[in-house]
C-alpha cells in the first residue's frame, strides 16, 4: 500500500525547514530538509499519521529520542540530534547523511545492484561493529534488535552508520539499573524476519548476540546478495533459522575459509556458540582484514569530542521528554564550556522549575535575561515562573513586556490566558486565546486551551467545536479527549463523556488525572464502586493526587463505609498537612458520625489554613450547636452569610441555632430566607410548620409540612396526621 506522505519537496515544515525529498518506511517517514535561516541540513523523522492514534507507538516514538540522543556522536551511528514538535508533529532531528547518488542512500541499494567485494563487506562489518560496541560503551546492555541493510545508510566515503536505534532495547545487565527512560517489564521481539535470531523468534530475552546473529544475516548478504535462507514464507524463514545449517556457499566464491568460520561465529543457533562478545567479532575481523590485505579495516577518523552545543541540545531534548536530572548532567556540562549563552541557562532554569527549585530556576532566567535582554522567551520563562508561585502580578508584568518585545508569539498570548484563568477571569482568558489562535489557527493546542476556557464560561458548543477541531489535528492527543468528556458531561451526555475518557486512557492508561475525572462523573451517576476502583488506580498512578483522595473518600462515605472514607482522608492529611478541603471534609465526617469535639477540631485547623472558607464556617456552626455553643455557632453563620447572602444552607442552618434559643421569630425569618433560595430545601419547610404549629396556627402550619413531606423528610408525616386529628372540620368527618 502507498504511504500518503504529509510533505513533499519544496514544503516547508513548521515554517522552518524546507523540504528537499521526502521517504516511507516501515512505521516513520523521513523528510531531508535544509534550515531555512542557514541552510542547516537535517533528517526529520516522525511516524505515519496512522500510527498516532495507537499510544504504545507514540510512546515508543518518544522513548527513541531519548534512547537515541543519549548515544551522542560516533562516526558509525546516525546522530540525534533531539525531539521537537513541529505542525503539532513530534520529529526526531537527525544527522543527514549525504550518501553516493550512483549507489543510494542505504546499504540494501548497495546490495540490490550487486554483491560487495569481500574487502568492502569487511570494511562494513568492522564499521557496524565499532558503532555497536561505542553503544554497548554508552548504554550498558543495549540491544538494536532490527540491524538489516536497510537500517544501515552509507555515506560518501563510503562508511556504515547504524540507524534506528528506536526499536533498542536495554536488558539490564547484572547490577546495573535501567536508565529512568526505559521499560524494564518487556522483552519485546520485534525485528525483521530475515535477519532475526532463534532467540527472537522464540520470545526469549534478548541481547548483544542477537545483534551478532543479524551481523551474520547481512554479511552473507552482502557477500552473494540474497538473504541467508533466500525469498521465503515467514512459517518456513522461522523453521530456517530455529533450524537450518548455514547455506555453503564459500567454495563456490572462492572465498578465503576464515569467511565461513566468522559467519559460523555470528550464526550459532545458541547465543554461547556465537562470538562471546561484539568486540571478539571486531577483532577477529581486523585480524583477518591484516591477514589478507596489510593493513586494518578503514576507519573515519572523527572529533567525537561533544561541544557545548551538543550538550545543550541533548539536554534540551532529555528535558522535553522530562528526563530531569539527565538534562542537568549536559546542560551543566554546556556551561562548563561557555557561560556566554543564554539559551543554555534558559534550559536550566527550565529543568529546575519542573523540579521545583524555584530559586535555583529564577537565577538562571535571570542570566539568560541580562545576558539577552530583549528576548520575548526569556521575558516568558520568568512569567511562567511567577505564574506558579501564583505572584500574578509579576507573571502579569513579564508577559506583557514580552508580548511588547514580539506581539506575534501566539504562545505568550496563551501563557498570559493562563494568569485570567487562575484568577477566574474568563472573559480575558479568552480574548488572550482568541489572540494567539488567530495568529496560529492551525495550532492544535491554543484550540484546545481556547475550548476549555470556552467550557467554563458555559459556552458548551463553542468549546465542541474547538475541541473537535483541536482532535481533527492532533488524533493522538489523550488530553483533548479528556477535554472532550467534560464538555459531554456539562452537556449531559453522559454516555458520551464516558465513551471520550475511555478513549483518552486507551491512549494513555498512566494519565492519572483522566481517571480522576471519569470517576467523578461514575460519583456523580452514583456508581461509586467504579468510581472506587478509577480512584485507586489514579493514586496509584499519582501517589500524591490530593483531589482523587478527597473523591474516593466520598465515594466510600456515599456507600456506607464511613470508617473507610475517614481513614482515607487520614492518610491524605498524613502526607499534605495543609490541606484544608481534607480537614473541613473530616470535619463534616466525624460532625456526622457524632464525634463532635474531633469534628470541631478539624474544622478550626481547615480555618487556620484558610479562613474564608465559607463551607467550613457552616459547618463549624453546626458543630458549635450541637456542642450548646450557640453564639459561637451563631457568629459561624454569620460569616458565612458575610461572605454569600444567598447561601440557603447557613440560613437553615441559622434558624436552626435560633430555634433552640426559642428566638422564634428570628428562626422563622432564616426559613423563609432558605426556602426562597432554595426551594428544594424539606427540612426548612418542615420548621416553618413546627413553629406554627408550637403557636397553635394549624392552618398555617399544614401546608408547609405537607411540602416537607412531599420532598421527602418523612417525619413531618406523623405532624400532619395529629394537625388533621386535632383540625375540627376533619374531626366532625
């Protein structure tokens, strides 16, 4: 089938690199693009627009950047360079190789035209085995796992360079840790059939003689120019390498018997019979290579020292991918070469912010802004920063000084929302969105942004339609269908809300937050037992999910397990002693489970940290009631009803408090207030009439409690039945 490439030559990717040929293969295309501003060559590489929609691709897609750049730079591997997002397309940056028009770019051409000298292949094999053993060097224990003609390019002077090492595996070697970026959990068989170890094909584990095995594979290809067992179907290729001698095929080439002895040492069924490491194989190479010619197998010489710029970049792309303390190991490098280049300490500062070194992180945007002080970037990177130590009016400032310096960068019109956001101005939020989205209509994410800004201001089908627009370009992205699912669930469609969080996990099943939000809508159908179980993998995905802890300790209390909710809220409170939402919510417990002395403690510890929290004040009033404290309880009320006059819960709860001073007509006053906000409210009704009714006013109490008893507060039935014995006109019936 014909891969639709996104680009074609002359297209411009990102408004940056122009492109000068364009290929597919297997999952990835490659765009050959020159840097517009100075004609910098590099190779872009990204999957196939069908892939995106899979998350173990994408993941896998960015877990190459990192296992790919951390290798750095060696004259027999294809370079990274680092990962950028480009046209909302991630794309690995790689080294071009400038390759020998009359023979192609990669050594299957090569082969395809005819087979190679003995001398040549040698030179290759000894190529391939350097790049091999300076990986093994830099990442211990890592495996290709796909090495084939087509995954090697040849340069002009004619040297081999590996590619691909997005497929590598690491198997950790004995007492060495995985690197923080790689899967631990699996061995992954994956590779091409023809090139393919018994160790592969068997799902067994994996390592560096399978990469031998595959050295043997393209040896034999390019000393006849067929593969090892021919053009056949994969059930008899798998039967062929688990089983089948190696073809002879020295004699018939006159070929030197050291030939058959070196692929007998790459092909041996069993990984003990194969070389016993890359570097024998290497060696047994140069010796024969001198044995037969004088002199070593070729080698391009190169300065494989990093610079600064190397550093800068490979820490750029580890930070990207959030490989935080990777990052701070090369960027501190960089600055071990140069101090002159803010970029560097723009990055730093960068990393130290998401590793929440707030000061750390504010000294080096500081050098990068003194260093270029009028550079919107930097101008921003300080903005970001006040921004999430919530100081919104320096945030406020440097965006605006930004914007001022360049005001054609949407993303500091998106950034500057961010501030409104926080502070729940919505309506400057969204002129800010509108701003950066007309300035980048094709960037998937200040729609997205735009959408949610939209949702909270209850524009519901405007935010649809920006979110549906935000997916139509970026189908992969698991937040846009979180997104999605809340707009449904303000629609009320919640069958629909349910369908888009469950596509957001499939796309990402570590992302936490959805689960929290799929489960506080499964609270709000009242299926807490799947809330439940939503909740727990969202803890155990984020140990520290303050929110989801409050949820699931709702979802225990609404089934009835109120030790369990408590607890829950224990362990909450355990690991964040500040927060206040957990302390009102044990308030409100322990209020109901009558153990009001731990309920009033709560409740002034959820003051201290926040005393405008007008619900904890209600609260706190009922305990103090129920305590026998009623102006305590009384001044509780009042301030709730300070900060909200139309908060019916605090007058009910007022009238309450009143009624057991006898202060009656104060009582009847705050009923009255309660039901007139809200008129749901039974247990207001239900005092109206018993105060009536304590006067003697049974006319006008029977309506009220019969309202009481409509909406659901059962005792007010027995208050009608004695109203309508003691009422004469029911009497003399």
């Amino acid at each position: 089938m014909t891969v639709e490439l996104r680009y074609k030559q002359g297209d411009q990717i990102g408004g940056k690199y122009i492109v000068h040929s364009a290929l597919a293969g297997g999952m990835s295309e490659v765009y050959l693009c020159l840097e517009k501003n100075n004609n910098r060559p590099f190779a872009l590489k990204t999957l196939q627009a069908k892939y995106f929609n899979n998350s173990r691709f994408l993941e896998s897609f960015k877990l190459e950047a990192g296992i790919w750049s951390s290798l750095g730079k060696h004259p027999n591997i294809v370079r990274c360079h680092y990962l950028d997002e480009l046209d909302n397309i991630p794309f690995l940056f790689l080294e071009w190789v400038s390759s020998d028009q009359n023979k192609g770019t990669d050594l299957s051409s090569w082969i395809k035209q005819r087979p190679l000298s003995l001398r040549m292949a040698l030179d290759i094999l000894a190529d391939l085995c350097r790049g091999l053993i300076y990986a093994q060097e830099k990442q211990a224990g890592i495996v290709h796992r796909d090495l084939k003609p087509g995954n090697i390019l040849m340069g002009q002077s004619h040297t081999a360079k590996i590619t691909d090492f997005g497929i590598a595996k690491i198997i950790e070697a004995t007492g060495i840790k995985s690197n923080s970026f790689l899967k631990k959990d699996i061995f992954v068989s994956d590779g091409t059939p023809e090139y393919m170890a018994p160790e592969q094909w068997l799902r067994q584990e994996l390592d560096y003689r399978t990469d031998i095995y595959a050295l043997g594979c393209i040896l034999f290809e390019m000393l006849t120019g067929d593969h090892l067992f021919g053009k056949i179907p994969r059930d008899k290729l798998r039967e062929k390498h688990l089983h089948s001698s190696i073809p002879d095929f020295a004699v018939q080439l006159n070929l030197p018997f050291t030939v058959k002895r070196l692929l007998e040492g790459c092909l041996a069924k069993k990984k003990e019979d194969r070389f016993p490491s890359l570097q024998a194989l290497y060696q047994e190479v140069v010796n024969f290579y001198i044995s037969k010619y004088g002199e070593a197998p070729r080698e391009l010489v190169a300065n494989q020292d990093f610079s600064y710029a190397d550093y800068s970049n490979r820490g750029a792309t580890y930070l990207d991918l959030g490989m935080y303390q990777e990052a701070l190991l090369d960027i501190n490098k960089a600055l071990e070469f140069t101090q002159s280049e803010a970029l560097i300490y723009s990055n730093r500062g960068r990393v130290y912010m998401n590793l929440k070194e707030y000061e750390a992180a504010r000294n080096d945007f500081e050098k990068a802004l003194a260093l270029e002080p009028d550079n919107a970037n930097y101008h921003n990177n300080l903005a970001n920063l006040y921004l999430e130590l919530k100081d919104y009016d320096s945030a406020l400032e440097y965006y605006n000084l930004a914007i001022e310096l360049d005001p054609k960068l949407a993303y500091l019109y998106s950034n500057k929302a961010r501030i409104y956001d926080h502070s729940g101005d919505y309506t400057s939020a969204l002129v800010c969105l509108n701003r950066a989205v007309n300035l980048e209509p094709t960037d998937a994410k200040y729609l997205h942004d735009r959408s949610i800004i939209y949702s909270k201001l209850n524009q519901q089908e405007n935010a649809l339609s920006d979110c549906n627009k935000a997916l139509t370009m970026r189908p992969y992205e698991a937040a846009f269908y979180s997104s999605r699912g809340l707009i449904y669930q303000k629609l009320q469609d919640y069958p629909l809300a349910l369908q888009e969080f469950a596509r957001a996990l499939q796309l990402n099943s570590q992302d936490s937050i959805t689960y929290y939000q799929r489960a506080s809508l499964f609270n709000k159908l009242g299926r807490s037992t799947e809330a439940i179980a939503d909740l727990n993998t969202a803890i155990e995905l984020k140990p520290d999910h303050a929110d989801a802890y409050l949820e699931l300790s709702g979802a225990y209390y609404v089934l009835g397990n109120k030790k369990k909710a408590v607890e829950v809220l224990d362990t909450l409170i355990s690991m964040k002693p500040d927060n206040s939402s957990a302390f009102h919510n044990r308030s409100c417990y322990y209020s109901d489970l009558q153990m009001f002395n731990e309920a009033l403690r709560d409740a002034n510890r959820a003051l201290e940290l926040e005393p405008d929290l007008l619900y904890t004040h209600n609260i706190r009033g009922c305990i103090f009631s129920e305590l026998g404290d009623y102006e305590s309880a009384l001044m509780d009320f009042n301030r709730a009803l300070e900060m909200n006059s139309e908060y019916a819960k605090a007058y009910s709860n007022r009238g309450n408090t009143f009624w057991k001073l006898n202060r009656d007509n104060e009582a009847l006053s705050d009923y009255f207030q309660a039901i007139h906000f809200n008129p749901a409210d039974g247990i207001a009704y239900f005092s109206i009439g018993r105060i009536y009714l304590k006067y003697g006013m049974l006319h006008d109490s029977l309506p009220f409690l019969e309202k009481a008893n409509q909406l659901g507060f059962s005792e007010a039935a027995a208050y009608i039945a004695r109203i309508n014995e003691a009422l004469p006109e029911n009497s003399a019936q």
